[in-house]
C-alpha cells in the first residue's frame, strides 16, 4: 500500500486537521466530537447537517459553508459518524429556525443519525438520499444508496435554507430533489482502505463492474471495458426511466469522479452523455463535471441526472461558497 499517510488510525483525525487549516476562513474544527462547521454559522436560519465515512472528500466537509452544509460530522474511512458528533454539530450550529439531517442511504449512516434524531430537543427533519438506480426494482427501498445525487440535494436544499425557507419546506425540497434525482456509477480499479491495506477487490486489466457504490464495494455486475460512449449508453437509460425524463426536459448533468479518473477522462464522458442527452431531446441546461463524491483512489467514475424545472435552476444557480463549491 502506498499513501500519504502516518498512521492508518489517525488518517481522519489529521486530514480534519489539514482541511480546517487551509480553508479557516470559512470553516472552524470541532475537535472532540468530531465535526466540521461554517465559521460564522448563521442560527436565524434552518440548519443544514451532513455527514458519513470518511473517503469520500470533498463530500461532506468540503460542501460546509454559505449556500450548502452547516456543519458536516465525517466518520472514519467507509464508516458512519457516531450519534454524539450529530448531536454536537446541532447544538454547535443549529437555532429557532430547525435543523435538516441530509442522510445517505446506507445502513450504518441511517440507523446512527436515527439515534441522533431520537435525542434531539429541538425541531428537526431529515432526508434520506438515495439516487443510485443500479439496484432492480425488487431492492428499491432497501438497495437504493446515496450517490452524488447527494451533492444536489445539499446544493439546491442549502439555498433555499439560506434564502430563509422553513423547516418545512426544506424537507419538502429535499424530498422533491431526491425524487428528480438518479445516479450510477462504475469502477475500473478498487480502492485500498488504510486500514486494510490491500484492495477491496480483486479485477482485472480488461474488467469493469457497473453498478458500485461508493464504499469501495463491487457493483452490480462485472463487464469488459468499453468505449466510453458504450458505457454511457448503458448507464443513461435506468438514469432517464426513474426520473421521468422525457424530450423537451431540461436536465442538469453531472459527471462526478471517484478519486482515481483524470478530468480529461470526465470531461470526455460528459461529452458522451451530452450528446445522448441531446438526441433524446433533453435540454442539458445545467452542468458539474469533478471529483465531488470519491472512494478513495478509485478509479471511475458516476453519472448523475436531475430533472429540473425554474426553481430548482434558480437555486442551484445561487450563490455558494464552501471549500469545494463555489459560484
């Protein structure tokens, strides 16, 4: 194994310290519990909290600041935070106005902020995220995870909390992104967790898997690589049937990374998945091309789509500033 670390088992705890220092004009570390939250967080307003496993920066912790996440709560590598860092980061950030839980799909993630929400004395809601169609319909409830879609969902749900929505109505738009929302993701390398020290995965020089999550798992089956635009024509159909696209929609398209693929790579299959877009008579009005929602050093990549009408344009175009995201 080799990377940039000192000891497997400090690896977040330094990062966290790492993040904080480089961006300290706009976030401020919670050491003990474990969190991550705006610098000058603003309590008249609903209060945005995210968090899971570590691994997949910058996803939470880089999307903490105006426009997106209040505080962000990161557990170690592919693993949920703790109850305790939820409820401190709601205690450290939240106000009158409530606090939203973003939650990924995951069983950990859900079960650990349900503790949290248990204990809460202040109004709050949550969200759960689970834009990932590579699961049959049979395992929908369960077997739905959250994607990039996250990114989405903490983007447009964080400006409406900052243009002064209510608790209420947060919820509501969380629900109503996630429900425009769909992702798949494919891998052609796994990933090395450090406290393994070995691949997740054994795969081959020819393979891909089609369908992964973002823990370093497999997907939901193995293939030989293909051309890029193969891949995207297999990947965009599930995407479009579970949004409801159909022609004359305009959709905002969204080619994340997974740690390991070089922008020129991305960039290339966004090209693809535009131009299939475009011939199903889909309006590409908005766009996101990076690495946003990683696994490590995986190299691949997940194609996300979301179904958008004037508002949600309107408050994905608003202004953000966080460590990761800006406009």
């Amino acid at each position: 194994m080799k990377k940039f670390i000192n000891l497997p088992s400090d690896t977040v705890y330094e990062c966290a310290l790492g993040f904080a220092a480089a961006h300290a004009g706009l976030v401020a570390l919670n050491e003990e519990p474990l969190f991550i939250r705006r610098r000058e967080p603003s309590r008249a307003k609903v209060a945005l909290i995210s968090g899971g496993g570590s691994g997949h920066e910058p996803l939470h912790i880089g999307f903490v600041g105006t426009g997106m996440l209040d505080a962000a709560c990161p557990g170690q590598v592919f693993t949920s935070p703790t109850p305790d860092q939820m409820l401190a980061a709601a205690k450290a950030v939240g106000g009158e106005a409530g606090v939203l839980f973003i939650v990924k799909n995951y069983a950990g993630d859900v079960l650990n902020f349900q503790m949290a929400m248990d204990m809460m004395t202040t109004e709050f809601a949550s969200v759960l995220v689970n834009d990932d169609v590579s699961m049959d319909s049979a395992a929908h409830t369960a077997g739905r995870r959250g994607l990039a879609g996250t990114v989405v969902v903490e983007k447009i749900v964080g400006a409406a909390a900052e243009r002064g929505d209510g608790l209420a109505a947060c919820k509501r738009m969380a629900d109503r992104v996630n429900s425009r929302t769909a992702s798949i993701g494919v891998a052609l390398t796994s990933c090395t967790v450090p406290e393994a020290g070995v691949p997740t995965f054994e795969i081959g020089h020819g393979e891909m898997e089609i369908g992964v999550g973002i823990h370093g798992e497999p997907g939901r089956r193995r293939a030989a690589v293909q051309p890029a635009a193969a891949i995207v024509e297999e990947l965009l159909p599930p995407i479009l049937k579970d949004i409801g696209a159909k022609a004359g929609d305009e959709v905002l398209l969204f080619v994340n990374g997974l740690g390991g693929t070089p922008l020129m790579e991305l960039y290339l299959l966004y090209r693809d998945a535009a131009d299939q877009l475009s011939k199903a008579g889909l309006q590409v009005a908005r766009s996101l091309v990076g690495n946003y929602t990683t696994s490590l050093e995986t190299a691949g990549a997940s194609l996300t789509v979301t179904l958008l009408d004037a508002e949600l344009a309107a408050l994905w175009d608003a202004p953000v500033l966080t460590p990761a995201l800006r406009w």
